[in-house]
C-alpha cells in the first residue's frame, strides 16, 4: 500500500474499484478455466432464481445486448446447462430455461465464487463481512432505483 498515494487511499471510490477489479478478475480466471464467463453464471443465476425467460427479457434483466444473450445461450445450451424453446404463440419468441444440469453447475459455481470470496474477505470477521455486504447491497439497491447503476 506504500507504492499507492495516500490522496487515492482516501477515495472509497478508488478502493471500491481496485478490490472489485481484484474480485472480478480472480472469478474471472477460475470461470475461464472451464471455458466460462461471467455472463454464463449470471445467465444462469437469473434462470434459476426467477425461471424461465425470454430472450429479450433476459437481456433486459441482466443488461446484456440481445446478440450476446443468443450466444451465452447457445454455449450454455450445447453442454446441456439451458434448453430453448419456441413459444407456439409467438415463434419469434424464444424462452430459455435452466435444466437440471445447469442448477448442478451453478451450485459448482457458486461454490467456486464464495471460495474467492472468502480468500477477498480473509482480513475481515464474520460481523464485519455482514456489515460489508449490506453496506454494498445498500449502495446497489440505491444506483438501480436512481437508473445510474448497471445491472452487471
């Protein structure tokens, strides 16, 4: 921390940024290891907590461009983590849904996100990793509802 300005230190802004680039990037390392990105888990993630979507309302809801939706979709699709369906109504519609092989890899996943997470966290006790994580929820919860925050 030596090497660093004290003027930046100061910024909880600029430590916000460096430890979630740290976070981002450990993850990111560990998902490419199996030919995966952020956006399979997420991707993932929001079928499993919220079922079966649309294409285009899943890339609403992660604020993903709808052609990167298609080919998160298609690379989670040909391992058998998602199935894709036409809805009979609407052929253009397309809904994806996560399989029972999808949930298998997203706890793995998950697994694998709250190791890095607990190595990030080390210096700081179970009371403290509380407190961070509402103090961080809090901020979110306020940059979604003011239309300033990116749901990535």
């Amino acid at each position: 921390m030596e090497a660093l300005p004290p003027s930046l230190l100061g910024l909880t802004t600029y430590l916000l940024s460096k430890t979630g680039k740290a976070a981002r990037g450990r993850l990111a390392a560990r998902l490419a290891a199996d030919g995966l990105r952020m956006w399979h888990m997420a991707v993932l993630a929001a079928l499993a907590d919220f079922g079966p979507h649309a294409q285009r309302d899943l890339s609403a809801r992660l604020g993903i461009d709808p052609s990167d939706v298609v080919k998160v979709l298609d690379e989670l699709s040909a391992p058998g983590f998602v199935d894709r369906a036409r809805d009979p109504a609407d052929r253009r519609r397309v809904t994806a849904t996560i399989t029972a092989g999808g949930r298998r890899e997203l706890t793995r996943l998950t697994r694998e996100a709250r190791a890095i997470q607990d190595e990030l966290l080390a210096p700081l006790d179970a009371a403290e990793r509380d407190q961070l994580h509402a103090l961080l929820t809090r901020i979110l919860v306020q940059q979604l509802l003011s239309g300033s925050g990116a749901s990535r």
